[in-house]
C-alpha cells in the first residue's frame, strides 16, 4: 500500500508539473499575441511574457512539492545521502544518454551535409520538413538510449513499451511517411544523382547529348548537372531530368587493349628524338596524325652531336607544341620527381581519367647498358608493373616495367632540365583528364601518403649504390649478382624490327 501512496503522489506531481508546464507557454502566447495586436507585429517577445512563465512554473513546483508532503528533518537528509550513489549514478546515466543521442545526432547531421541533402532540401524549399524528420531522429535516439539505460538498471519497462508500441511509434511512422511524401522530389532527384555517380556514366569535362543537344560538363553537383552550351551560355538540369530523359554519352578512348594495336601506333625514334617520337605516339592514339619530325622541330629538339652535350627535347617545349598543333585540343601538364607522391596511384588516375603519360627516366635502372635517359609512352598500370611503350629501336618496343625501378630513374639530375626528372601527361578535350589540367588539379596525394615514405626511398637508392655494397659481399655472390645486374630489369611483350636505312 505505501508503494502505491507513493507511485500516485509522483504520477500526480508529474501530472501537475506538466499542467504548469503547458500553462505557461499558453498564457505565454496568449500575452505575446495581445501585446503584438497592440504594439505591431514585428516585435520581440515582451519581458512580462517571460516574467509569467518564471512565475507559473515556481507555483506549478511549489504546489507539486506541496502535494508530495516530505518532511525535510535530519532523518530525511540523512535518508537522501544514502541514495546519494543511486541518484547520483542516474544523473550520470541521463547525461551519458545525452552525450551519446548529441554524438549520434552530430554524425547524421554531418552526413546528410556532405551528402547534399541539407542543401538540396533547402533548394526545394523544404527545410521544415528537415527539421520535422530531424526532431522525430531525436526523439527516438532518447527513447532508445533511455529504455537501453533503464533495462540495465533493472528497471520493469513493460508498462513504457506497450504505450511505445500502441500509441507513440504509430504516430511517428505516420510522420515520418507525411515528411516521406513531402521530401519524395528531392529524395528522388539525390538518389537519381548517387545513380549516376555510382556507374560513372560521364565525369566533369566530358560530352553528353540531351534533347539533340552535344554539350560539354562543367560542373555536377548535388542537383543535377552544368552543362555548356555556346561560350558563356549553362544549361542546368536536375539528376532526375538527366535520368528520366535519357542520354547519349561521348567517351574518349585511350587504351589499346590488344598487342597489334599497339604496333600500330608505334613510332621508332630518331636519335634525341625520343620525346616528340612518345608525342607522336599519343597523339595517333588520339586520332591525331603528326609526326616526330613535326613534333620536334616546332619543339626545338636538340640532336646530340658529341658525347658529352645535353640533347633531346625540354617536356615544356613538347606540351606547347602538341597545344599548338592541335589547336589546344589536347593539353599536358609536366609533373617533376619532386611533387610525386606515388607513381603508381597517380598514373592510374590519370589513365583512368582518359591520360596517357610519358615517363622521363634514367634508362639504365632498366637496362644497366644504357647511358642516357629517355622517354617512354605508358600505356597501363598494373599492379606494381607500367606497360611501357618504348619508341627506341634498339631495346624499345612494349614492355613491363616495376614502377619503383622507373621512379627511381626519374628521381635523378638532368643536364637538359637543369633539374629532376618526372613525367608529362596528355590529355584529349573531351576527357576527365583534360578538365583537371584546365582546372589546374595536376597533383595527387593518396589519403593515407605517410610524408617518411620519399625520404625512405631516397636513403634505400643510396643504401644501393654499388661503392657501398661491394666491401662486405664474397667473391661467389658478388659475381653472381654482377651477370644478374647486367640483364635486363623488364618483361617484354614485343620489340620492334627496323631496318636499317
């Protein structure tokens, strides 16, 4: 029976202090509502509002405390300080479950931001039904934690549960289907735009064609798609236009997938004529037709006449011609060793964007014979090997190469550049690749890149270097490792036959 005196004083002091409650914010509105028919509309909230809600609340508590009747004397203090552990852990309890819904409520606020759905909703105008859903997450983020908390106090939360399950969870399903149908337009134009992204079907920089008309991507956003259409003239249209229209798709293609397509496109050098001979061969690839003759001489190649002057051609001088010759159809953009981060992520990237590159490289880290650097087409990436086209006569033609050993002869001084060497990348109008050279995004750092990785690199090609290493090797190995250091370091594929004119 004093359980029960007990429950129904606490159900009836709740029931008071929520009265109260709902009282001062009626009288509240009621005050606000005849004070701004009298003084105008767009006014602040008058203090006598606020001093009214402080007021009803201190009765509403003082009553509910009346009702309860406790007698505060020294046993009751003394009473309480022995619950001190139980309320205090409980207050504990609630703060942990607010901490944990406000943690929860950050990321999912967070991601629907980076998702574009806070935006677009707002581009709908439809921002209170946001807001709506947002609260009804809330609201159910503290039921769960709650009745999470409360189960393992211990607490009997059968009566809590059905009230959920008959009353509160039907209402809130039944919002949330009104917020469903209220957001259906923008809900369907995000997931029509995560469609299109997922398969890739054109990237920024490349052609569509909607409704008969050829246009050029500049920009996809979270709405839908900028699309050029004359000089200075956008046409914008939703992912959902884009999606339900239907469209046709213009992609450049770079990869030559079989071996007889590559000799088609071969071109053997001239001597120091390396470089517009892999400009040649890019360009055919392409599908422009100039020669490495062409090439060089708008590029100012320099043939070596004596062992010891600098020869062949500057990779600046290279892009220009090639934007020149075709009439700024195809661009390139020249990358040193010393803003390469890794070398095989970003040639795949620019491969899979619609690039071809052209490796400058020290050519003996591939063929210990060689004396000079060269330049090579890459055609492919993959796993740690380059599919190298190699437009020497003597050891060129295709081949794989590991990425490491072809960094390696990239990250040394050359006497033409006055500097490191690196690699260029072409690309064609109409191509990912030649929106990011227009765009200037020419860099690539993988997300997890540890910074120690290049100084590593550098300190492992020393730790290499022959002086170092023949001092502490027997005769035996230092002479087996000395006939394997004169072989080749690739995996050929093909090497041409030319005659010799």
């Amino acid at each position: 029976m004093a359980f029960e005196t007990i429950s129904s004083k606490l159900l009836v002091s709740f029931i008071i202090i929520s009265l109260g409650f709902f009282l001062s914010k009626l009288v509240e509105k009621i005050l606000l509502a005849v004070y701004r028919k009298k003084h105008g509309a767009n006014l602040e909230k008058p203090n006598i509002a606020k001093y009214v809600v402080y007021l009803v609340n201190i009765f509403t508590i003082i009553i509910a405390l009346s009702f309860l009747q406790i007698d505060f004397n020294f046993n009751t203090f003394v009473g309480f300080y022995r619950y001190a552990p139980v309320i205090l852990s409980s207050i504990l309890v609630f703060i942990l479950v607010v901490l944990i819904v406000q943690f929860i409520f950050f990321i999912v606020k967070q991601f629907l931001k980076r998702a574009g759905l806070i935006s677009l909703v707002n581009e709908y105008g439809k921002e209170h039904l946001l807001e709506i859903f947002l609260d009804i997450l809330k609201i159910l983020l503290y039921i769960t934690f709650g009745l999470i908390a409360l189960q393992i106090a211990n607490v009997d939360i059968s009566a809590i549960t059905y009230f959920l399950s008959y009353v509160l969870y039907p209402v809130l399903i039944l919002l949330l289907l009104f917020i469903f149908i209220g957001l259906k337009d923008p809900m369907v134009n995000l997931f029509s735009g995560f469609f299109l992204k997922y398969y890739r079907f054109f990237r920024k920089g490349e052609y569509i064609q909607v409704d008969e008309k050829l246009m050029k991507i500049t920009e996809i956003n979270t709405q839908g798609v900028v699309m050029n259409v004359t000089d200075g003239i956008y046409y914008f249209m939703p992912h959902k236009e884009v999606f339900n229209k239907g469209f046709y798709f213009k992609k450049v293609v770079t990869k030559i997938d079989t071996l007889e397509k590559i000799k088609e496109k071969y071109v053997a050098q001239h001597p120091s004529y390396c470089g517009p001979a892999s400009a040649s061969m890019i360009l055919k690839i392409f599908g422009f037709d100039y020669s490495q003759e062409e090439i060089g001489k708008l590029a100012g190649t320099i043939v070596r006449k004596d062992e010891n002057m600098a020869a062949g051609t500057k990779p600046e001088d290279i892009i220009k011609s090639v934007k020149e010759l075709t009439k700024e159809k195809v661009l390139g953009v020249w990358i040193d060793s010393e803003k390469i981060y890794n070398l095989r992520e970003e040639l795949k990237s620019w491969l899979k964007d619609g690039g071809l590159a052209i490796v400058d490289y020290k050519k003996n880290v591939l063929f210990p014979n060689a004396k000079r650097a060269h330049y090579s087409v890459c055609l492919e990436v993959i796993g740690d090997e380059l599919l190298l086209l190699d437009p020497s006569s003597k050891s060129g033609g295709v081949y794989y190469a590991d990425y490491k050993r072809v960094y390696s002869g990239m990250d040394t001084f050359s006497e033409l550049l006055q500097g490191k060497r690196g690699y260029m990348v072409f690309a064609p109008d109409g191509s990912a690749a030649f929106q990011r050279i227009k765009d200037g995004l020419i860099y690539f750092k993988p997300d997890f890149y540890d910074v120690v990785t290049k100084e590593l690199k550098e300190k492992l090609n020393k730790i290499k270097e022959r002086s170092k290493f023949d001092a502490i090797l027997p005769e035996k190995v230092k002479k087996f490792l000395d006939e394997e250091s004169k072989k080749d370091k690739i995996s050929r594929v093909w090497k041409p036959h030319v005659e010799k004119k």
